[in-house]
C-alpha cells in the first residue's frame, strides 16, 4: 500500500497563517514576515543538460545547488523494488510535462549508502523534494499519475512562498511550463459549519463546531489540526505583538503570559523559538504547569504539522524532559 505523507502548511514544514493575517495584523510583529516569504528577486532560467538525472552520494550537491533554483524531486529507488522501477518513468514523464519547474533526481539506494542514511527512507520507492536545500516529505508507495500531479502543483506553490520560482530549460522538456491546478478538495459537510465561522472571525465559535465534529469522528486528522488552529487564534485575537511581549517581561513567572509569547512566535513562522519557549518553560515547571505546558505543545505541533522535523525534534525533546 502507498502512504501519503501530508504535505507541510508552509515551506519547509511550517504553519502558513498568513491568509489570516489581513484579519489579525496586530497579532505579527511589526515589518514580519513569515519564515521562508522572503522577497527573493525572479532567478533567470539555467541551461541543463537533462530534467531528470541520476545523483549519488558524491554528486548530491548538484541536486541541492539547483534546488535553489527549482524544485528538485528525489526519488529513492531500488532495482530490487518493481514498484519504484514502474514510478521512476511516470515521475520522468511529469517532469518533463512541466517544462522546467522542476527536475527529477533519482537515487539507487542500494549505490549510495550514504544518502540512504540521511533521507531515511521507511519505504522503497519513497519520493521527496528539495526546496533550497530543504527536504519537503511527498509520499511512499506507488500512486497514480493523478495524484503525483496535485503533489507536484501543491509542491510549486510551496516552492514560490519560498522564493524558489526560476526555471531551467533542457532539450527533453514536452510541457510549456504550466502546471496542472490541483482538484478542489471536497469539504465534508460537517466541517463547513467551523469553516464559516472562521471566515467570520469567529473563533470561539468555530472552535466549538470543530469540537462537534470531533466528538462525533474523533480520528478526523483535519478537524484535529483546524481545531488546535482556532485556539492559537482566539488566544491571540485581539491582542498585538507589543502587549504580549511587555506583558511577558513583565510578569516572567506568569505561565499564561509565557506561553503566549510562544504563540505569537509560531503565528508569525518562528516554529523553533515557540518550541524552545515552551520546552524551557516545561524544564523548570512543577507537574501541574508542565501538564499545562505539554498541552500547549501538543496544540502547537498540530498547527505546524506532524510531519514536520521541527515537531519530531520537538516532541523527542519534550520526551526526554518527561522520562
């Protein structure tokens, strides 16, 4: 069976709350950005040999170097594996229909040890991304044509808020660059409730019509990661980033206001500094406050994604202080 892994919210595994942050501007830092929406300038189109390539241990860094550019999907195959043999011509064929806004690499890993290791691969075929330099989880296991081309247009939307919008041009390409809109997901009609009154900017509201759903459907992953985001907003409606920061010096031993700080800092992409804060927090806490604390993180790492690296190191963190 293939296993889809869940394509991160933002470059690089993070949150993208930044559609709704025309409706709480005073919950970001003055000038923000999010991390990875920096204003990169359009990169002119490389000449290459080939869209698809084989990479080893040796030549990786070619790979990465041209992720800088574009996308460059890595594909973790094997000769004893029929069904990476049977992607590996479907992932070429996408390739190049996409007419250079992305490149294939592919990787034996039965040659190149060294790459096995530091992918890490579960599963052969397992297929991922570099995304300047970064590594973007895709999936593992076959799927169909259809499916690879919403991951491929899913992954250039991810790839433009992370400034990485150039192209290359190469004799094999067959596409003229454009890439096929991903299908509109069909929403449950129970989340559409939640759904409107968070368009509303009813937080509260939607936090208890996501509530609903779960009592009814507790192991819906969707309404999971929308409910832990309702609460991260309500939680800093109307407040700004000013007031949160003062309100934390002020008042250090405040838990409250500790852990908000946190919440603004993984609201405006600093996922590394809202983890740090509240495992610090957990480390010097008593067994009441650290319950408190953990439930926060656990919140915290639904908004950004259990995929995530950050949430992994996090979590084995938090695992460490526990034990």
């Amino acid at each position: 069976m293939s296993q889809r892994n869940p394509m991160p919210s933002i470059p690089g595994g993070g949150v993208d709350l930044s559609h709704l942050a025309h409706r709480q501007q005073t919950t970001h830092e003055p000038g923000g950005q999010s991390a990875g929406m920096g204003a990169s300038q359009p990169v002119p189109a490389v000449d290459v040999p080939s869209l698809v390539m084989d990479i080893s241990d040796s030549t990786f860094e070619q790979a990465a170097q041209l992720s800088g550019i574009v996308p460059v999907i890595i594909s973790l195959w094997s000769e004893n594996s029929e069904p990476s043999k049977e992607l590996n011509p479907v992932l070429e064929k996408i390739t190049r229909d996409l007419g250079g806004l992305v490149m294939l690499a592919k990787v034996d890993v039965e040659a190149n040890p060294q790459l096995t290791q530091a992918f890490g691969p579960q599963a052969i075929p397992t297929v991922v991304a570099l995304v300047g330099g970064r590594p973007v989880p895709l999936f593992q296991g076959p799927l169909a044509e259809a499916q690879i081309r919403d991951f491929m247009a899913q992954l250039l939307q991810l790839a433009e808020q992370q400034g990485v919008t150039g192209r290359v041009d190469a004799p094999d390409a067959t596409g003229d660059g454009t890439p096929a809109a991903p299908p509109a997901p069909r929403i449950p009609e129970a989340h559409i409730p939640a759904m409107e009154a968070a368009e509303r900017g009813d937080y509260a509201g939607a936090i208890a019509e996501w509530q609903a759903v779960l009592q009814k459907a507790p192991a819906d992953q969707a309404a999971k990661e929308a409910l832990a985001q309702m609460k991260l907003l309500l939680r800093l409606q109307g407040q700004t980033a000013e007031g949160i920061r003062d309100a934390a010096a002020a008042q250090p031993t405040d838990l409250n206001a500790q852990m908000l700080v946190a919440d603004l800092d993984l609201s405006g992409g600093h996922i590394e500094d809202a983890f740090l804060r509240l495992l610090e927090l957990f480390e010097k806490s008593d067994d009441t406050n650290r319950a408190i604390v953990r439930t926060r993180m656990l919140e915290l790492f639904e908004v950004v994604g259990q995929a995530d690296p950050r949430v992994n190191a996090a979590r084995g963190r938090l695992a460490s202080l526990m034990f």
